[in-house]
C-alpha cells in the first residue's frame, strides 16, 4: 500500500479528482486500467514453446530461449525442453541447408 500511496501523492488536483469520480461511480476505468495492466504482465511471464505449442510459465519452470536472424530483424523462440530445442535447431539447420543449396 506503500507504493500506491506514493504514486496516489504524486498525482495532480485534476487527475485526483477524475479518479475520485470514477471511484464514487463504481471504478469502471479504474478496473480497466488494473485489469490491463495485469494481463500485460501474466504475457510477457507466460510464453509458448516455439516446438510443441506447451504453456511455458517463466517464473515457475526450466525454460531455453535462444535469439537468432539477421541483425536488423532479430527473433525469439523459447522452449519447455532441450529436446524441442533440438528438434527447432535441427529444423533449422535443414532449412538453411535447402536455402543454400537453392542458391547454388
């Protein structure tokens, strides 16, 4: 409660009274922002394994991400296990094989 304390008093007058008035008719925007807010922060600590589609939790399991592409357009893949991440290198490698032997 601290630090809602802290953020309430570093309000000004007029955003003080716009949140007195959404409380007093019920907290509509209040709640939306909350509610907003909360689900941003379960997304980003909940990630999909790029191999068999499983529900990573970051906080509470063993998970590999690796970073790859070109420098301009770097992407993101994370894993619940070594062995999908196995399986999504050695993809990748047979896809840059078929790349590079296309442009041959």
């Amino acid at each position: 409660m601290k630090k809602v304390r802290q953020a309430i008093e570093s309000l000004g007058y007029e955003d003080l009274i716009n949140i007195q008035k959404d409380i007093l008719t019920g907290s509509t925007k209040l709640r939306g922002i909350i509610s907003s807010k909360l689900k941003d922060i379960e997304e980003a600590e909940c990630r999909i394994c790029a191999t068999c589609g499983s529900t990573i939790k970051i906080k509470e399991s063993d998970n590999f991400t690796i970073i790859f592409g070109p420098p301009d357009f770097k992407k993101r893949a994370s894993f619940c296990a070594l062995d999908c991440m196995e399986y999504f290198i050695t993809s990748l490698k047979r896809l840059s094989e078929k790349k590079a032997k296309a442009n041959i």
